[in-house]
C-alpha cells in the first residue's frame, strides 16, 4: 500500500510539472507582440548570375525614386477620422490611413465615395472609386 502512494505521487507529479510549464509558456507567448518585419524579395535569376552588386545598388539606391503611381484601389473605409484605403500595385498590396505615405512616397489626402486622393509634393493623383459599384 506505501508503495502504491508513493507511485501515485510521482506520476501525478510528472504530469503536472510538465502542465505548469506549459502554462507559464503560453502566457509568456500570450503577452508579446508579433514581430512584423519588411523583406525584398531577390529574383532567383539574379541570385543565380552573381549579380549582387547589382542587387546591392538597387536597394541602397532609394533617396527618390522615379515612380510612377499606377495603384488600383482594391477597398476603402471612409470617415472624417479613420479613413484609410487597401491599394495594389502588381502583387504587393499596401493598406493607407489618411494622412499615412504610400511607399513613403504619396500621402493620402482624402478618402470619399467618389475619388481617393493621394499627394506627392505638389502633384495630386486621383482614383475613381469603383469598388462596390
């Protein structure tokens, strides 16, 4: 009988212990904040030739590029506060609050039913809004 006790206390102890640290894992894991970072995709023709000082140039080479604004409004939330618009341009999609820049380029002026409005300096650029029509 004073062995069957003594087993009964080491397997209830082996499974709590193991249940306790989980726990203290998950709470940890809980209370941190995701960590969302930027990242340029190389293309794998580049990566094969050996062009990296290629790749190297293009990416230290950003003081102000000659962009063109070709973004096609892809949804929106309108209001006088929180406005904001989800745009794309090729496969990468960017989400823009009012007043935030695109590609810290164009900042986003106004956002109504008719147009989204983005500004680069002194130049204007209009979208018509065709989403839900």
């Amino acid at each position: 009988m004073f062995k069957f006790k003594i087993i009964k206390k080491i397997l209830i102890f082996t499974l709590v212990l193991p249940t306790v640290l989980l726990l203290l894992i998950y709470s940890i894991q809980f209370t941190k904040k995701p960590n969302i970072s930027n990242f340029v995709i190389v293309n794998e023709l580049d990566i094969n030739s050996g062009n990296t000082s290629e790749i190297q140039e293009i990416k230290t080479n950003t003081s102000k590029p000659n962009v063109s604004f070709q973004y096609k409004l892809i949804g929106y939330r309108s209001g006088a506060v929180d406005a904001s618009v989800i745009v794309k341009k090729s496969n990468n999609e960017y989400v823009v609050a009012l007043g935030e820049k695109l590609e810290g380029v164009f900042e986003l002026v106004e956002v109504n039913q008719e147009e989204i409005i983005f500004r680069d300096g002194d130049n204007l650029y209009k979208i018509e809004n065709l989403v839900g029509k």
